[in-house]
C-alpha cells in the first residue's frame, strides 16, 4: 500500500457528512414512507463509512467489527420497517406519512 | 356463653356490609329480612347474654373480650376489647331491642322508597356503630363508635338527598356535633397526657390517684368531654340540630334522635362518672346545662306546630332530664329514664310516622285533627306514649323514671334544679297534650281520605313499645348497682312520697290546662296568640329563642365574609399563577405533538444538534 493510494481521514468524512445529510434530508422532505425507510438506510451507511475510514487511520480493526454490526442493524431495521409499511399500506391504503398521522395530541 | 358476646356487633355489621354490596340486585323482601333480621338476631342474643348475666353474673360483675391489639406505640397501647357490664348491657338492651322494633317498623313504612336496601344498610351500621359505642373497654374504641353514629346520623338526615333541604340539614346536624367531637378528641388527648391510657377501667381506677378533687386539669378534661356529650346530646349550647334533623325518615328520627345516639352523651357522662366526681365544678355545669335546657326546649315545645318537630324538641327535655339527675349525682336515675324514654319516644316517633303517612306525608299538626276515630291504634300510642312523656303518674314507666329523678334531685340538695325539672315537668304534659288535643280531637282540617296502616311490621313495633311505655317498663330493674355510684339519697319514706305526689299533681294539671286551652273551640289560646306580647313571645319561642339566629350571625356570616375577603390573597395567586404556567406549558406540548413523522423528525434532528453543540461549545 502507497501512500497515494490513502485517502486522507478529512476526505472519508466529508463524504460521510454528506451522505448523512442527503439522508436526513429525504427524511425531512420526502413523504413516502419506502424513501424515508431508504434515506435512514443511507444515514446509517454514512456512520459505517465513518467507522470504516476512521478504523484505516487508527490502523485498528474496531471500525469494521463496527461496520458489521450496523450491517446487520439495518438488514433486521429493513425488515421490520418493510414489514410496517406493508401494514400501514393494508391499513391507509397509502404510502403518506402524512395521510397516517393518527398519533396526535 | 360470653364468648359470644362480639356476635352482637357482628351481625348488624354483616347486614351492612351484604346490602352495601348488593346494593340495587337485592329487593325489598330480601333487603328488610337481612336489615331486621340481624338486628334481631343481636336482639336475641342479647337477651340470651341478659339472662345469663342476671343468673350467672361473671366474676367481678363484668366480663372483658379482648378481640385483637388494635394500635401499640410505645406506652400507647389500644386493644380491641369489649366489655360487659350492668352498663353496657342496658344500653345494648335497649339499642338492639328497640332497634329491632324500629327497624320492623321501617320495613313498614319505608316500602316503596327507591333507596330501601341502602336505608337498611345504613340503619344497620348505625346499631353496629353504637353497639362499639357502648361496648368498647376503651375511650379510642368509644370514640371510633361516636364518631360512626355521627356518620349515621349525616347519612339518614340526609337520606333524601334530592331535595337541597335535607342535605343542608344533614350538614348542620353533621358540623355542630363535630364542634363538639372536637372538643371530645381534645379532652381524651389531655386524659392520656396526664394518665397515659385510654383504657376506661384503667383510666377511672388511675384518675384519683393522678388527680387532686376539684384539680384544674380534670376539670379542663370533664369539660371538654362534656363538649362532647352536649353536641351529641342536642344540649344547650350546641342543641340547634337536633330539630332540623327531623328532615330524615321518621323510623330515623325514632332510632337515632330519640332513643339512641342522643342519649349517648348521657352514656358518656355515666361511664366517666369517677372523673366528674373529681371535679365538681363539671358535674355542677352538667345539671345545669340539664335544667336549662330542659325549660328552654319544652317552652319552644309549646307552640311548635310541625308534629316530629315537638317531639324533637320534647327529647331535647327529656335528655336534659338525664343531664340534670347526672348533675345531682343520680346516675342511676339518669340511665333509668334514658331507658324508659328510648320506649316512649321511640313509640311516639313511630306513631307520629303512622299518622304522617296516613295523612299523606303531612306535618302540620294544624292540617290534622280528629283522627281518632280513624287512626285508633296511632291514638292509644299517642295517649300512653305521651302519658309517659308527662309522666302520669303510676300508669306510665316514665312516671317512676322521672319521679326518681326529681326525688334524687330534691333529696341531694339541688333544690334548684328540682324546680327546674319540676316546672319542666307541667311544660311538658302541657305541650305533649296539646299535641294529642290538635292532632286527635276537634276536626279533621286535613285533605284527602286518611288511611290507617295495616300488617304484623306496622302493628308489632307499635304494640310492644306501647306495653313497654306502660307501668311496665317501668318494672324493668337494670343491674347498675356495681358500675355506678350508689344514689346520693335514700329510698322511701313519707318524703319521698309527697314529691311524688307533687309530680303527679303537676303532670295532672298540665293535662288538665292543655285541655281547658287546646280541646274544643280554643278561643282563649287564639286571643292570647292575637295579643302583642302573645305573638312576640311565640315567635321567639318557635325560633327557639333565637339560637339559629344568633350562630347565623356569630359564626356562620363572619366565617362566609372571611373566606370571600381571603378569596384572591397572596398564596392564592401564587397558586393560580403555578396552574397558569402548567396550562400554557400543557397548551404548546400539545401543539407540537402534531401527528407528522417529518417535523418529529426535524426535531429530533435539531435536539441532536442542539446537544452536540451544547457538548461541544460549552
């Protein structure tokens, strides 16, 4: 490994800070739920990287335990979220967060 | 045999509790067989318990139940003891037996009330409460049992709660004997202070050794346990309830405002005779409260003109009657005549409720009239039962309670009060005759058909009390000999004999005036009533001299201005302000509970950057 080949830490969580918004922000924006099940997908890829590039920097293997853990974090959240929209699609007849606000005080 | 002795409060307890929680599944035939019948059944058993107590007394002339230890702090140890004695068991003869035949009565007169179970349960923890009351062996229990009977008593007062008269009654009863209560609390606070038990045997064999005669603190003590005992009792000054508790049930204002929770002061005097014997100053101001309220209620008796209302103020009187022999130190007199008057008054309160009925819920004695002829079983009531209320003599029991009285009260030495008892005695044939006169007599001023009462519930109660209001019950011997003093004076000799006659002289004159004045066209008693000082003097007396105007004025305007003033001081607007503050905090957290995922969202995403920077910067 040459030292061209390494991206320095900045970069890696410059990248990872974008994501995490882009994925915040189709939270925020979007009102279907399947692409706001998908942005929580892509915020939780932005950690991972993050663990993953701060793990290469530290030269210690925490960071890709890390990102094993919230691989599986998110398969086991992908299923019971799909599960859910599967529910409230049955129950709507509408993928609307909005249509679905029943919980109000 | 003993041992059974707790079954006696048990089982009116138990029909409480069974109608309580059956309350609207139980119908009227089950509710009066489970209200009549547990109370006949301590009925029963008290007199099997009388028997055994009259053949086989138990060692000592009192027998102790210990059930379990209620409370123990420290040297505060309360057990839940029962006792038996000459004492309690007259009262508990009289609260069971004529309970038994008040309720058999009500059984009569309450059907067709939409409230018949829950009557009965309430008739029912009334007789359990006073049966703790007369039977607990100590002063905490006593009081558990007073402070019940109060309770009762609110509730039955006002037992028809829909109409906002009764209940205003039921209050008034309900606060002025809590004024009393209190002081009662206050003076058992200062007797285990200074003696360091409640235990009333423990208590009264301590009491002369503690206490110096006539010392200031068993004075204080006496005193506010008279508080007590003149709330309960309806005596002056605390009296004013008793006639607006009429409002309740007639078989109510029988049971308890004539023949038992009113005479609980009395009870409670008598039971802590050795503590007044102590401090004669107390016992002076019992006899006295007594005599004045005795004349004070009969004069207002006179010209009363609701039927249950003279009869209140009538029990009034004759409670003060056990006052004033108690005040002479006759307290065996004094349980004599609560006994005989539990019969009459009982009697007289069950047929004035046969008459209310049969005159379709009237009072007014001035609507009545004439209803001998068709009310004839209610008007033999009437004659002996208020025979014995004027006390004629030899035929009726309360002849020979009252003539013991009076002879005690002549024979100790209080000349004073045997005027006052014997002046008391001619108002009351007066009033009680007056009574029978406009109600039985002349003619029928009443509107629609009068009809009589009919069935074994109406005529057993009645017949039995009026043969107890006779020279028979008259007869009965309480064994009080052991648990009270002896009486301050002898019996018999040629004394004795012409106050009797002079008491029997006097309640024949009173019933010979009340029917030169009542019977016939009563022409003269209208011209006296049309005079200036005729109208003025019966009005003072039918306001009974004014008592209920001047607490108006003296407590109850002064007490209202004070919490109008005090509505909106300082305190309160800190109060208000805090409830304020929660309202508007309440208002904006229910605004942002919106129902939208994404602002739920957004927020979280602004408190997450909100505390990092906090973790950050700070």
């Amino acid at each position: 490994m040459t030292e061209a080949t390494t991206l320095p830490l900045e970069h890696a969580l410059i990248l990872s800070g974008i994501l995490f918004a882009l994925g915040l922000l189709g939270i925020l924006a979007r009102r279907n739920i399947l692409f706001v099940l998908m942005s929580i997908e892509i915020m939780m890829n932005a950690a991972a990287l993050a663990f993953v590039a701060a793990g290469s920097r530290w030269h210690a293997a925490d960071g890709q335990i890390l990102f094993i853990l919230i691989l599986t974090l998110a398969a086991s959240e992908a299923s019971v979220g799909l599960a859910l929209v599967l529910q409230i699609y049955r129950r709507f007849g509408t993928l609307d967060t909005d249509a679905a606000g029943e919980l109000k005080g | 045999m003993y041992d059974l002795l707790y079954l006696v409060f048990a089982f009116p307890l138990a029909g409480f509790l069974v109608l309580a929680f059956a309350r609207g599944r139980v119908g009227e035939r089950l509710a009066a067989a489970i209200g009549v019948g547990s109370v006949g059944l301590s009925a029963l058993l008290t007199a099997a318990l009388a028997g055994q107590f009259l053949s086989h007394p138990p060692a000592g002339g009192a027998y102790t139940q210990t059930l379990w230890h209620w409370m123990s702090a420290g040297a505060f140890d309360v057990r839940f003891a029962l006792r038996l004695d000459g004492l309690s068991l007259s009262m508990m003869g009289v609260i069971t037996g004529v309970g038994f035949l008040i309720h058999l009565f009500a059984a009569w007169y309450m059907r067709g009330d939409e409230g018949y179970p829950r009557f009965f349960s309430y008739m029912n923890l009334f007789v359990a409460s006073m049966l703790f009351l007369v039977l607990g062996d100590s002063l905490l229990f006593l009081y558990l049992g007073w402070e019940g009977v109060g309770l009762c008593s609110y509730l039955l007062i006002g037992f028809w709660y829909k109409d906002p008269a009764n209940g205003a009654a039921a209050r008034k009863a309900f606060v002025v004997t809590r004024v009393g209560d209190t002081l009662f609390a206050i003076g058992l606070f200062l007797l285990f202070h200074s003696l360091g038990t409640l235990d009333i045997q423990q208590a009264l064999s301590l009491a002369p050794q503690q206490f110096a005669p006539g010392s200031p603190t068993v004075t204080l003590i006496t005193l506010l346990l008279l508080g007590g005992a003149v709330g309960k009792s309806a005596q002056l000054p605390l009296q004013t309830w008793l006639p607006d508790a009429m409002a309740g049930p007639t078989p109510v204002s029988a049971l308890i405002h004539a023949a038992t929770m009113v005479t609980a002061g009395v009870y409670l005097v008598a039971r802590t005779h050795t503590l007044y014997e102590l401090a004669p100053f107390a016992l002076h101001l019992v006899g006295g409260v007594g005599a004045a309220t005795l004349l004070l209620a009969g004069f207002s008796a006179l010209v009363q003109t609701d039927i249950k209302r003279v009869l209140a103020y009538s029990t009034m009187s004759q409670i003060g009657y056990m006052f004033l022999a108690e005040g002479a130190g006759a307290f065996q007199p004094a349980i004599f005549h609560l006994m005989t008057h539990a019969f009459f008054k009982a009697l007289l309160f069950l047929a004035a409720g046969a008459v209310i009925l049969a005159c379709h819920h009237e009072q007014d004695i001035f609507k009545m009239g004439g209803l001998r002829k068709k009310l004839p079983l209610a008007y033999a009531c009437f004659l002996v039962g208020g025979g014995a209320l004027a006390a004629f003599p030899y035929l009726t029991a309360g002849f020979y309670s009252k003539d013991e009285i009076l002879w005690q009260a002549y024979a100790s030495g209080h000349i004073g009060l045997f005027w006052a008892g014997l002046f008391g005695a001619f108002l009351t044939s007066i009033y009680t005759f007056r009574l029978i006169f406009i109600v039985f007599h002349g003619e029928y001023r009443g509107h629609g058909e009068v009809h009589a009462g009919h069935g074994l519930a109406y005529g057993l109660p009645l017949v039995a009390l009026l043969i107890l209001s006779t020279f028979v019950g008259g007869m009965i011997h309480q064994p009080l000999s052991g648990v009270l003093p002896a009486n301050p004076a002898e019996e018999g000799g040629a004394l004795q004999q012409q106050v009797a006659a002079l008491s029997g002289a006097v309640a024949i004159a009173g019933i010979a005036l009340a029917g030169a004045l009542f019977l016939g066209e009563r022409r003269f008693v209208a011209r006296l009533a049309q005079s200036a000082p005729g109208r003025w003097l019966s009005r003072w007396w039918f306001a009974a001299f004014g008592f209920d105007w001047l607490y108006d004025r003296l407590f109850v305007r002064p007490f209202l201005y004070v919490t109008r003033v005090n509505a909106a001081d300082v305190f309160d607007l800190a109060v208000a302000g805090i409830a304020a503050g929660l309202r508007a905090l309440y208002r904006g957290s229910v605004r942002s509970e919106n129902g939208r995922l994404r602002w739920y969202a957004a927020s979280m995403a602004a408190g997450a950057v909100l505390v990092i920077a906090a973790v950050i910067y700070l």
